[in-house]
C-alpha cells in the first residue's frame, strides 16, 4: 500500500455533508428521487473514500492521527453508543477554548476506558467549534496490536510531558487522565471517589506550555462495569495492571464485556489560566502541588454535585 501524503482538508465540505444528513427525513418522507440521489450520493464519497485509503492519498500528522479515517469511521461508530447508549449530557462545553492550546483534565473510571472516549466524542460534537481532542493514554494502549494503531489514527498519544507539550503549544486541545490504572481500576466500592493525580506532571506540562487547565468531571462511568473483584494472578500472566471481575465478566465470555447503559454527565469546568504565571513557574513544587489541588477537588466536588442531582444511574 502506498504511504500517506498530506492532502489539505477541506472541513467545510465535511460540515455541509454532515448538515445534510443530519436533515434527511425531516419533516416526512424524502421523495423517492432524492432518496435515490442521497443513496448514489453516499456510494460515490464511500468508494472516493476507500480509494484514498488504498492510495495512500489521506493526510496524518506526525503523531498519526487520521482526521479522515476520524471523521468519516470512528467518530460515526461512537456517535450513536454517546447519544442513545450512553444519552451523555454535556454541560460547561463553553468553558472549552474556541481556538488555542488548553490541557483538559479529567476524571478516570469504568473499568475500561470509555470516558476519555465519550469526552473525545463531546469535545467534537458539542462544541461550536467542533474541536478535537487528543488524549493521552498510557503505554499499555500502545502496546496491544490493532489498538496501538487505531488509538494513533484517533489522534492519541503516548503520556509523556514532551508530547503533551508539543500538542498544546501547535494550539491543540490534550486530554489528561491523572488517575491513570489507578481510577480506572478501583473497586466499585470506591466509585466517584478520586484517586491520587499523581506528582502534578500534567500540571507542570500547562505551565511550561502556558495554557489553561479546563477540569472535566464524568459521571456514569463508573457503573458500567462495576468492577467487585480483581484477579491478581491473571493480571500478572497476561501482563495487565489489573484483571476485573464484574457481575457480567468473564462469566458471560465477551457479551460480559458489553458496558451497562448508564446516563451519563460530562460537564467542563471553568478554565484555570496559567499564563499569568513566570516562565520559571514549572520549576516551583509548592505552585505545582496547590494547582494540582484545586484542580483535583474541584473535580471531585463537581461529581458529588452532580451525583446528588443525578435521580438515576439508568434513567
């Protein structure tokens, strides 16, 4: 296969494609030519699209990331699990710079991790921007076959602070996790109970990149694969951090890996400028550790506010 190139995008071609679908059937059936019209409409753009893909002829940016491949296949596959799976609401998303850098740090849980997904997936479709968020996951993501390269062309990337830093200061939204395996991985005991954020790495990334943090709290998460137990053992043979047992997995083989379909809420907070702050500012432990601090309890505050709202974790 040949090798991609760089091919301008046109995004407002993309848009009015997605308006047009989205207006099919409104307002009663379509005649039956227009019908037949959309119908070779979709068959031509498909087979266009599969022809750049066999040519190479679609455009990656260094890390990776397919915007095509994203738009066209794996934003349409996770758009319906956001609106009618999981119905999330999203709230705040105003707090979400229309253009520039910003870091987004999020809460972690769920066993596996569908949140950074959904967030992914609200960043771009509620925002009037229609932004792009790019996650960074752990190197266990980048180590499984077939999810290393769809988690690139996604537009994620490894948990480091050099790409982190690079992202946002090309004026790319980053998504952040600081919970990491820790929140992810906890006993539904502990659920909406927030785990340590590590040393504040995530923040010093902000500072140095002189971007505001935007904290973004997920609730539903948490129950769609109460994780009540962990198989140490099996964790270590298979080289995982951890092994769940849920009410569903593994007794049910792979339907126990289907997620509950909890309601969720996702909602951004108000952003934490860092740009007022000295160059030197990376450097300093008790700065880090307060901006870390704020950044954490204001996250969990926000779950226990919505937690009380919240009349059902179904409904």
């Amino acid at each position: 296969m040949a090798d991609a190139k760089v091919i301008p995008f046109d995004e407002g071609e993309r848009r009015s494609l997605r308006a047009g679908k989205a207006g099919v059937g409104d307002g009663g059936d379509a005649p039956v030519g227009e019908a037949g019209e959309a119908g070779e409409s979709a068959l031509e753009r498909g087979l266009e699209f599969l022809r750049r893909r066999l040519t190479g002829a679609y455009e990656v940016d260094d890390f990776g990331f397919d915007r095509e491949l994203t738009d066209e296949v794996l934003m349409p596959l996770l758009r319906p699990v956001f609106e009618r799976y999981f119905r999330v609401d999203v709230r705040g998303i105003e707090n979400v710079p229309a253009e520039g850098g910003a870091l987004i740090v999020a809460n972690h849980s769920g066993t596996l991790p569908w949140d950074g997904l959904m967030a992914q997936v609200a960043v771009r479709e509620r925002h009037p921007a229609e932004r792009r968020l790019r996650l960074l996951a752990a190197d266990l993501v980048f180590q499984l076959p077939v999810v290393n390269e769809l988690a690139r062309k996604a537009g994620h990337t490894l948990a480091c602070a050099e790409d982190a830093q690079e992202l946002l200061e090309r004026g790319e939204l980053v998504g952040v996790m600081p919970e990491g395996f820790k929140g992810i991985g906890k006993p539904f005991a502990e659920r909406y109970r927030l785990q340590r954020f590590g040393r504040g790495g995530f923040v010093a990334t902000a500072l140095r990149a002189r971007v505001p943090i935007v904290p973004c709290s997920i609730v539903g998460a948490e129950e769609i694969h109460p994780m009540v137990g962990n198989a140490r053992t099996v964790a270590r043979l298979l080289g995982l951090p951890y092994f769940p047992l849920t009410p569903t997995f593994p007794w049910l083989g792979p339907l126990g890996a289907v997620p509950l379909p909890t309601k969720w809420t996702i909602e951004f907070g108000e952003p934490i400028e860092t740009g007022d702050q000295p160059p030197e500012a990376a450097e300093d432990p008790m700065l880090m550790f307060q901006l870390t601090d704020q950044v954490r309890e204001t996250i969990q505050h926000t779950l226990y506010k919505l937690l009380m709202a919240r009349r059902s974790v179904f409904f």
